[in-house]
C-alpha cells in the first residue's frame, strides 16, 4: 500500500500542474506490490499537459520515492484498460 508520506510527495510535486484527479492503481492500490513493482498513477488534468512535462513528473516522482513510477492520463491509456484501472483506483487528489 501507498504511505501517507509518498502520498504527501505525490501531492507536492502533481500539484505545481493543478491536477483534477491523481489516482494510485495496480499492486501498490491492492498492497500487492514486491520490491521489483512499479508505482502505477492515474493523473487527469483540466489543462493538457504535454509529454515532457509528464515525463519530467514521472523522474521526478521516482527519483524522491524511490521507486520506479509509471504515469498515465485518461487520455493516454487504452480506453479498454480504463475499467480495470478505476477497479482498483485508490484517489490520492
């Protein structure tokens, strides 16, 4: 499961971009992740956020978590697997 202080960093560094939603999914939203997992985020903006800025959010977060971070919007990920992701979805923002 996601800390209440890689929450805190999470909203701290999403929240320069005036994020509508930040969402965790995947291992660590069902406290399954290992050390080899990745933190998977789901992050909708109002505003579009070009790629490297949401390039520059995912070194960013993994750099100061420590932990490698993989960053998706509603818009970048196959609306197929949207289901599954809000399946598990544990909202940070």
């Amino acid at each position: 499961m996601i800390t209440a202080q890689q929450q805190q960093v999470i909203r701290e560094v999403v929240g320069k971009l005036n994020p509508v939603m930040v969402g965790v999914f995947g291992s660590y939203a069902r406290n399954e992740q290992t050390d080899k997992s990745d933190l998977d985020l789901l992050i909708e903006f109002d505003a579009r956020i070009n790629l490297l800025e949401l390039i520059g959010l995912e070194q960013e977060l993994s750099e100061l978590l420590g932990v490698k971070v993989d960053l998706v919007t509603p818009r970048s990920v196959s609306q197929r697997l949207l289901p599954y992701i809000h399946k598990d979805l544990v909202r940070i923002v």
